[in-house]
C-alpha cells in the first residue's frame, strides 16, 4: 500500500501487473482497494497493469469534507500525473462509474475507454430517498446503517447465501472509526447532487455500460439512459446479481470489461 498525497489530502492506492496498457479501478462508495481484488488478480493475470485507490472520504484515505465527483477526478488525473501515466482506461462502479463519467467529460485527452458497473448520470426521488436514508443511517448508528445498506446492494439469493457472513460483517463496520461513517455521509451528499445526463454526449471515448440484472438501486432503466447519451456506448446484463455485483460475481465484471477491450 503506497499513498500520495494531493491539494493537503492523502490517498492510498496500489499498483498490481506490469503490462502495457493501465486500468484504474473507481469504487463504489462504501468499497475500498481490497474489495476489488477479485477483479485484480483476473485482469493482471490477463497482462494488465492495474491501479486501485480509495477515494478521499473512503477508508483508507483522508477525509477532509467537501466532496465532488469532480474533484474525485482531478485526484485520479494527480494521481497519474504522480505515477508518469499519460492515458488509461477506467473501470467504475456505482459511485466509481459515475467519478468515470466526470473523469472521462473532464479529462477527454486521458481516458482511453470507460466501463460502467451499475452506475447513473441522475437521481429519481427513490433513488435519493434510498441514499439520504444511508446518510441518516450512517450518521445515526453503524449497526442501522449496515443493515440498510444490504438489501439494496445484494440479491436475494446472494443474501440467503451468505447470512452468516454479513451477520459476522456487522461487528467489523461497528468498529470503524466515527470518521469514516461523517465522510460516507458526505459522500453521499457529493452523490446526491449528480448532473451528468446533460453531459453525456461530450463522453467519447468507447464506453460499455453493465448493469446487473437483479439491481434495484441504480436499475437497467438508469444504464439505459447511459447507453443512449454517450455515443457508441454498448449495454449488457450481467446475469443474477444485484448492485454489489463487484462482490457478488467478479468474474463476470472482469470477464465483461477484458472482451470489451479485446483482451
């Protein structure tokens, strides 16, 4: 774990592979590195250099409020700049994918193409309801805020799968720092101003848009409405998973996004 430090913040990050093309991993918002590291080892074993980091007001990185998708892209585009990468392709989900969005408007020059796990350019009043719900959870209690957050993020079946695994997932959440759950809150604030739709059509660099079948937060109707603005975008459904299909099933993310580029 390596960490930089941009405009007074510190963020850590890591590097994996050492092929020639680079891609950066965006998280979803209460992710962090090791959550992706699934997709890690299947995209570095496919020759792929891969750089992950949290976010600023994410676990593992600083976080000093006044969150933007905006300025999460002007710290992966430092972060670049740190590392001597001139271009990459990106690979977001959720939160991530709509940081992508804002990376790949702001920084056109720089983004080789987007992948964009389960993620939107606008709310609709039960999409805000449900993350106003996650900040007021967050900010209340850990243990609310965890059992909230899970039925929106997981399938049913992956639930009734693994109920001892988040029954046991609890204990670690309640023990995170009283920061962690103010920055979250403050992420989702961040998230709940999102205006990308009006920008979609300034997106372009090849885009794949993946939605998962069983989403019920950030639906196939929001990747639609992706696939229709950017131009050129391809859609595709990933089968059986809910929002979290990062966690769920990564394979099929990393399966996806490796024969979108070809490789």
């Amino acid at each position: 774990m390596d960490r930089f430090e941009v405009e007074g913040c510190g963020l850590a990050y890591e590097v994996i592979g050492s092929g020639p093309r680079t891609v950066a991993l965006l998280n979803g918002i209460a992710m962090s590195i090791s959550h992706w590291k699934p997709v890690t080892e299947r995209l570095a074993a496919a020759g792929w250099r891969v750089l992950v980091h949290d976010m600023r007001g994410q676990l593992l990185s600083d976080k000093p409020g006044g969150y933007s998708l905006e300025g999460h892209a002007r710290d992966l585009a430092a972060l670049m700049d740190r590392l001597g990468i001139p271009r990459l392709h990106v690979l977001g989900t959720s939160y991530g994918a709509e940081v992508g969005l804002a990376f790949a408007r702001d920084f056109p020059g720089r983004t080789e193409s987007l992948v964009l796990v389960d993620g939107v350019s606008e709310t609709d009043a039960l999409l805000s309801a449900a993350v106003d719900s996650w900040m007021r959870a967050a900010r209340a209690d850990p243990g609310l805020f965890y059992r909230t957050i899970i039925p929106w993020n997981y399938s049913a079946d992956y639930i009734a799968a693994n109920r001892e695994a988040l029954d046991k997932r609890e204990a670690a959440i309640r023990s995170l720092p009283p920061d962690y759950f103010e920055a979250f809150a403050g992420l989702c604030e961040a998230f709940l101003r999102i205006d990308l739709t009006k920008d979609l059509g300034r997106i372009r660099c090849p885009t794949l848009v993946l939605v998962a079948e069983k989403d019920i937060l950030k639906h196939r109707g929001f990747a639609e409405i992706l696939a229709r603005g950017i131009p050129g975008a391809r859609l595709a459904v990933l089968p059986g998973a809910g929002h979290a299909v990062v966690v769920e099933n990564p394979g099929a993310v990393a399966d996806a996004a490796l024969g979108f580029w070809g490789a």
